[in-house]
C-alpha cells in the first residue's frame, strides 16, 4: 500500500523513522506515549514531502513497509463472508492441534502471561495469521505485528476483522532484520515460534535491541521437541512438510546478552519455550526504568 494513495493509521506512523508528527505537549499525553500531527494537519494538508515519506523508513525502499489505511467505508458484506470462511478453516486447525494433543490457544496464554503485566506500546515480529495478536490484544488495547509474508498478513487481518479486531492491530510487511522504527520505540517486543525459520537470527535480535526502551522487554518464544513432532504429524497430515533450521533457545538467549540483554525468567508449559529478557543500557549512565 502506497502512503500517498491512503489515510494513515497516525497510530502506526508515529513509530516510523520520517514522521509529520511530533511528540504531544500536554505532560498526561506525552507520558502516555501519544504523538499528534504536527501544526495539527490532516493528511491531506501536511506537505507533499510528509505525505510521500511517511510510510517509508530511512535507507528503506518504499516496498520494505506497508502501512494499512484507516477503513473508513463500512465493511461489505463480501468481506464478512471471507472473514468468516477464513475463521472457520482457523479454528478447525486450531482443534486439529488440540486433538493431538496441543492446545495453540493454552499455549499463546502462556506465552504472553510470562509477560504480564507488560506496557504499551507492543510490537509482534512474525505476525503469521495472528494467532499471538490475537491474545496479546486481549491484554492491550493496540499493537503493531508485522511479517514479511503478504499471503500471511492477508489471513490474519481476515481474522482480525473476523473476530472484530481490526482496529487492535496494525500490520505491517516488513523484514524483522530492518525494522522500520526509530529507536527505543517500543517497551515490549514478542517473536513467537518464529526463531526456527530463521537461517541467521543475529540480525532481528541487533534489530529488537535497537528498538527497545531501555529496561524494555523481548519475549522469544519456540516449540519445544514434543512441540515440534507434533507439529510434524500435522504437518505430515496435510502432505506438507516444516522445514526449520535447528537453533537452540540456550544459543539464542546467549547471542542476546552479548548484544545487551539481561536474562529474568525461562519457562516451558504447553509445548513452548519461553525466554523473557530484558534490554539494559550499554552505557551505565543511562537511567533505566524496568518493565514490570
């Protein structure tokens, strides 16, 4: 989606690294997080410049990030139809994983109570057809998720609006190596059942240092060896088959703290692996403020 031909999600803008906004005045606003058009503009009436770059991160091609509109013409009934026929064939997969013996529901709860209670504002890389969105959205009123695949981003805003969480999420197609944020721009990062597809991780992991609050957190998830053969037989059900590259969680969190992190809790339930760490300054003299 090119910025120049839709209204912006000023939500999501606000994070990008060229933005037309700056942050609000009022003391309540700002510790909140909120950000306001500059000079108050709409869209239509910022300069053809703010207008063209938006949607476009420093160094970036304008293809490296999509940023959806706002949906402002009600929602057809066409829509409804494929949301629902997409939530359908969603749910019946989530009970195949159920019959043996994963439960994909149990499993994100447990994932995000690792977490909990974590701030805004919240940013899910590898999005897939937001199964980990849809609960972290039970928890906050607003993320961003994103995904390198546009055929995934496709699913998952059918089930948001299928379960009438279209205005939770903000989805965004972009590679998790070149996040299109500025830095420190978010206080809680999720990468959920995402580190095996990964050839090479350390450039998402340099990437979520950068754009985490100092005392923010990264909440790295992976199937555990029970998770991953039942994720085969399912897989070898549909004629398909997982490829995943073989990275450990022990190699994964030891890459992390060498890039800054500080390790504050590992847990294993429902078929999941789940390391919760914490970005701390490489500068001592910088104050941090612990997530909770």
């Amino acid at each position: 989606m090119n910025a120049s031909n839709a209204d912006i999600d000023l939500r999501c803008v606000r994070i990008c690294r060229i933005s037309p906004l700056r942050p609000a005045r009022n003391v309540a606003e700002r510790s909140a997080g909120l950000w306001v058009p500059r000079r108050g503009l709409s869209r239509e009436a910022m300069p053809p410049g703010d207008r063209d770059r938006i949607s476009v991160a420093a160094g970036i091609p304008p293809v490296a990030v999509e940023i959806p509109p706002v949906r402002r013409d009600p929602v057809t009934i066409r829509d409804k139809q494929k949301a629902l026929e997409n939530q359908k064939n969603f749910l019946e997969r989530i009970e195949v994983y159920r019959q043996y013996g994963h439960d994909r529901e149990k499993a994100m709860n447990f994932i995000c109570e690792q977490a909990s209670p974590f701030q805004m504002s919240v940013l899910e890389i590898g999005c897939g057809k937001g199964l980990t969105a849809l609960e972290l959205v039970k928890r906050v009123p607003y993320i961003v998720s994103l995904d390198v695949s546009a055929e995934e981003l496709s699913y998952a805003r059918l089930n948001f609006l299928a379960f009438g969480k279209e205005d939770s999420v903000c989805l965004i197609r972009a590679d998790g190596a070149s996040l299109p944020f500025i830095d420190r721009s978010f206080h809680t990062v999720f990468m959920v059942n995402a580190l095996h597809h990964l050839p090479d991780p350390g450039p998402i992991f340099s990437e979520v240092k950068r754009v985490l609050n100092h005392g923010g957190l990264f909440v790295l998830s992976d199937f555990t060896r029970e998770g991953f053969q039942i994720i085969n037989r399912v897989h070898g059900l549909e004629e398909k088959e997982h490829n995943r590259f073989t990275h450990s969680m022990e190699d994964a969190v030891a890459r992390l703290i060498s890039l800054g992190f500080e390790l504050i809790s590992r847990q294993q339930g429902n078929q999941e692996d789940v390391s919760v760490l914490r970005s701390i300054p490489h500068n001592p003299r910088v104050r941090c403020n612990p997530a909770p």
